[in-house]
C-alpha cells in the first residue's frame, strides 16, 4: 500500500483595511468574518481593500484579489475565498467582510428654557438607522471626567433632562448615535 501524509495549510486574514479611509477591519477568526465601519457618507460600491493574507491565493467570486488594488462592491457582504499557494495541499477557508457607515452625528441639541440651578432638559433631532444616543455631560470641554451617571449613558429617545447639577457651574454635553 503507498500511504502519504497531507499537511494543511493554515489560512487567516490577518489584517484587513480600506485605502484612504480611517477605518480598520476586527478580525473574527473563529468565526471567519471581519466587519469594517466606515465613515458617514462613505461610498461602498468602489472600496479597494489592502489585506495581509500569508501563504494564500484570495479570490472574491472568480476575481483574484491583489491587495491595495483591486475594487469591490461592500453593499452587501463580500467573501474573500483563500486557498493556500502550497502546490501540495488544496486547503481552503473564506472569511465574510461586512461594511457598515457610521452612522451620523445627531443634529445640534437645543436646550429648553426651563433650566434650573440643578438641572437642564436637551434635545436634539434622530438620527436615520440609530437604535440608541450615548450621552457624556462633564464640567470640562475635554471630556476627562464626567459628571456621576452621564458617562456613555444609553438612551432610547432624543431628548434627556440631566439632574444633579451645581449652581454657577458650566457643563459641557456631547451626544453620540
């Protein structure tokens, strides 16, 4: 009997980037995905991705990928299909890339005239696709400490009445989508 022993090839993306966007794919190997936010506005139809792929053929549908030139369409998930450059193996694996835009800033808030010495009610207008607003209120325009309980805090609508303040004090507030 001829017997003969098959090594596989481990494949991996191990990083993976969009051309002159400031946004950075996270790397799920598990689960063999990685997802990408891009800034609002972005166009997805005609991103170039630069990708680390060792020891690896990488294909989207039949198009062999060149990293930093080729363009694909993110719209919807893309696969990247690897297959190993060593002759003597046929392993293979696939990893779904995600693009989704950050969503938008909330538009400027409004603050009612009813404001007290220890608290004051903000608005501010939703935001397409959000589900939630994180909202910071601190005493410095750096946002370096917060004031207890308006750190990040998870809120549903678009308004919020922040309490607990001190007379004669300037506060500073952000909301994020």
């Amino acid at each position: 009997p001829i017997s003969a022993e098959l090594k596989a090839t481990p494949l991996a993306i191990t990083a993976f980037s969009f051309n002159a966007l400031p946004a950075t794919g996270t790397i799920d190997h598990n689960n063999k995905s990685i997802k990408v936010v891009v800034p609002y506005g972005t166009t997805v139809t005609n991103l170039v991705a630069t990708f680390t792929a060792p020891g690896a053929t990488v294909k989207v549908g039949d198009t062999t990928q060149a990293s930093g030139t080729t363009v694909n369409n993110f719209t919807n998930s893309v696969i990247y299909k690897l297959t190993t450059t060593n002759s003597n193996d046929a392993s293979t694996c696939s990893y779904e890339v995600t693009v989704k835009e950050k969503l938008a800033t909330p538009s400027p808030s409004t603050i009612e005239s009813n404001t007290t010495t220890s608290s004051f009610k903000i608005q501010w207008g939703s935001v397409s696709g959000a589900e939630s607003y994180l909202l910071d209120v601190s005493t410095n325009s750096g946002f370096s400490s917060f004031l207890p309980d308006y750190q990040s805090k998870i809120l549903t609508s678009t308004s919020c009445t922040v309490n607990g303040l001190s007379a004669n004090t300037t506060y500073y507030y952000r909301v994020k989508a």
